[in-house]
C-alpha cells in the first residue's frame, strides 16, 4: 500500500518515469478470488466465444457411410443357406467342452450327415427376425451352437447329444416345425413312416372287412339254427324210424295211389 | 452389465442344478452364469462337483440350485437378476466359506 501511494505520488509529480519500478505489488495468484485487471477484462470480452447458431450452419455435417464388413456378409450368406438347405436344425446351449470331446461328438454325427454349426447372435438374431423362424429368436442368447442336417435323423443326435453332457439341447425346428426339448423327445419315440401308414390302412379297411362279415351275420346264424333244429328233429325221430318207418312206406304208396 | 471376469470357483460346492425355460425371454442372464459354472476353471477346481441342467417348456421361471458341501443351499431365481449380481452372490459366499475352513484349520493347527 505504500508502495502504491509511492508510485502515485511520483506519477502526479513527475510523470511516468521509466526508471521507476514498482517494487512490491499485490500477488497475482491469491487464494481468495480476485478481480481481473481491467485490460484483462477488456480482452477477455473481446475475445469471447461466440458459438455459431444453428440456423447460420448452412448444411448439417452428413455421416460417414459405414461399409458393412465383407465377413459380416459371408457369414449371412452362409446362415441363409443353412436354414434353407436343412429339415433339422437343432439349438443347444454350448458350455466348455474339452476340445477331444467336441472332435469326438462332431466327428460322430457327421458319419449321420448331421452338421454343427457356430454363429455370433449379432448376424443370426436380425436374420430370424425377418425369417419364419421368428420364434426360434429367444434361444440365440449367450453361447449357442447349431446342429443341422438336410435329413431327420432325431434318434441317432440324441444319442450322441447324451454322452456330451456340456451340451444341452433347448429346441429344435424339425421339418418346419418348432419343437422343445421333450418335444424332440417325443418326436424320436414315434414309429417310422412306413409303420404308421401301414397301421392307419389296416385300421381304415379292418371297418370294411366287418361291414361284409356283419352282413352276413344274420342269415349264418339263421341257417345254423336251422340246422340244428333239423338235426334235433332227425335225432329225435330217429328212434321211432323201426316203428315209424313202415307205417310211412305204407302210407307212401298209398298217397301216391291217392295222388294218381 | 458387465460380467467380472473373476473365476467361479466350485470348491465348497456339491451340486448345481439349474432349471429354465429357453423359449422365454428372462432367461439369458441364467444361461451365462450357467456357462460360468461350466467353465474350464470352475470345473477344474472340483471335479466331483455336479452341474445338472433341467431344460423345461412350462413357462416356468429360471431357477439356479446350489448345494454346498456342508449342507447350505442357495437357491437364486434368475428372472429378474443379472448375471453379475448371481456370480457376486455366489462367490460371496464361497469366500465366506473360505474364511471358516481357514479358521477351523487355524484353530486344529493351534
């Protein structure tokens, strides 16, 4: 403070020397806040930033079109094919397998034509999505692997699917129809093809063969029963046929005397 | 979330069950704690322990079994929780574990 009325007084009396130097001046950094200097306070006004308003912009900054990556169309190619070419597809939730395992189980069902498949959930799900397989979206969670094949062969993957305990099937879509896991059960339960038509003909013609059989019935039976009564009769009279017998060869030639 | 990328270590457990239904859509964050379980590690750390998957479609709600070895269970219903919060669950309470067999064995060393 008497510095500064030093330099006040020398500034009233003797203009501004050159020579004279303030020696002690308030700090520049304090702890408390301190107001700018005025010059300071000017050029920071001045050279404030002024950001340019929306209306000003004279065309909005267009985005980069992003190239879609060439793998990324492979291997939708690829899942396009495996769900036109295969009558079953099966899902199963995939947990570490030792690597011998995994070789074993695949090289098992490929002896049956049966395929396994891997694909990232980011190009199967918008694939499904536009799909008929729309309610198979739910199981393409977490890890998940494929077992496809162009023929049905549900016995023979259930087979081999048991000695893999790491695999767990959750659904399958077998000849466009979807299936749960005991539905897959159920499915490799039923007889072969040939089987149950040959069942469905015998039960269609077993009514048609009793139609013939029924008809008939009646009149067997009334012919049986008369049979039977003449043979009681015969029996019955044959007893008496000593006494009888004459007495009817007498009144035979009798009647056809009577007759004549 | 993200999933911690600390291992599920099965030392003190007997058996884990886990139960779920595929064709729902609450179902994901059991299937990755059931992939956690069944990890390289986890398996590695207790051979005897078994993991059983009962894969329904009754529209039932995901449900994970756990019997440790010492009797306790703990049953977790995974419809509304998240992967994370499963594992920090479960492996809470294998440190837990932990830290009694530790201080039995102090106080048999004692």
């Amino acid at each position: 403070m008497a510095a500064a009325a030093l330099c006040c007084r020398g500034l009233c009396r003797t203009g501004w020397l050159p020579t004279l130097q303030i020696v002690r001046h308030a700090k520049s950094v304090t702890r408390h806040w301190k107001a700018m200097h005025f010059e300071r306070q000017k050029l920071m006004a001045v050279t404030e930033y002024i950001a340019p308003k929306p209306e000003k912009c004279i065309a909005p900054r267009s985005k980069a079109v992003t190239e879609e990556n060439g793998y990324a169309k492979l291997l939708r190619w690829q899942v396009t094919e495996t769900f036109r070419d295969s009558k079953m597809i099966a899902v199963c939730q995939h947990n570490f397998t030792p690597s011998e395992e995994m070789l074993l189980m695949k090289h098992r069902l490929r002896k049956h034509n049966i395929h396994v498949k891997f694909f990232p959930n980011e190009i199967v799900r918008p694939y499904l999505s536009v799909s008929k397989y729309k309610n198979l979206l739910p199981l393409f969670v977490g890890c998940s692997l494929m077992l496809v094949s162009p023929e049905i062969k549900v016995k023979e993957m259930l087979r081999i699917l048991k000695n893999v305990p790491q695999i767990n099937l959750l659904g399958a879509c077998i000849d466009n129809t979807i299936l749960s896991n005991q539905g897959v059960i159920n499915y490799s339960k039923l007889p072969a093809m040939a089987i149950t038509q040959g069942q469905v003909v015998g039960t269609l013609s077993l009514m048609a063969s009793q139609t013939c059989g029924l008809l008939q019935h009646s009149s067997a039976h009334l012919a049986a029963l008369l049979d039977q009564y003449i043979k009681q009769q015969s029996g019955g009279a044959g007893e008496t046929d000593g006494k009888a017998g004459e007495g009817q060869a007498e009144l035979g030639p009798a009647k056809s005397s009577a007759g004549l | 979330m993200a999933v911690p990328k600390a291992a599920v270590v099965l030392r003190h457990v007997k058996s884990v069950m886990v139960r779920f239904c595929p064709f729902q859509t609450n179902v994901e964050t059991t299937r990755i704690f059931l992939e956690h379980v069944n990890s390289k590690k986890a398996r590695a750390s207790n051979i005897s322990c078994v993991v059983t998957t009962d894969v329904r479609h009754d529209g039932s709600e995901p449900v994970v079994d756990i019997m440790f070895a010492d009797g306790d269970r703990l049953i977790m219903k995974g419809a509304n929780l998240t992967a994370a919060e499963m594992l920090s669950a479960f492996n809470s309470r294998c440190i837990a574990k932990d830290l009694k067999a530790e201080e039995k064995t102090k106080k048999k060393g004692a």
